[in-house]
C-alpha cells in the first residue's frame, strides 16, 4: 500500500480574518436581510395581520441600519405598537 502525504500547511484556520463581524446595532449600511423583514411586516400589515408585523419590526428595531431602525419606529408608531 502506498502512503500519500497531504500537505495542510497552507490552509489558514484564523477565520476572525475572514469573517467580517457586524457592527453593533447594524453599523450604518442597510442590511438586506432586515430590508426584506421589513417588506414582510409590510405584508403582513396589507393582510390584516397587524401582530405579525408588529414582531418583525421590533427584530428590525434590534437588527438594523440607523435608517431601518427609524423606519420600523415610525411603522410601529402607525400600527398603535
């Protein structure tokens, strides 16, 4: 039997250096994610689920951008939460 050597040598395994980590309470780029959460709580306003869009702005309120923390404030405020 023939034995191969695998050399490992040049994999890095330091992955703080290559996971950027996000800034506290979403730094101040909109993030995607969050954007879509958004969208969401718009539907589920439209559909009469008031409660359902109520929980995805208080995540959003954790979660997001300066700009989409204002703006679930401001839906939060409409829907009465």
């Amino acid at each position: 039997m023939t034995e191969t050597h695998l050399d490992l040598g040049g994999i890095d395994l330091n992955l703080d250096a290559t996971i950027p980590m996000p800034a506290a309470h979403g730094g101040d780029a909109d993030d995607p994610d969050v954007a879509t959460k958004i969208e969401l709580a718009q539907a589920y306003e439209e559909m009469g689920d008031k409660e359902g869009a109520r929980e995805l702005l208080q995540e959003v309120l954790q979660e997001g951008s300066s700009r989409q923390r204002d703006l679930a404030r401001s839906r939060l405020a409409a829907l009465g939460g």
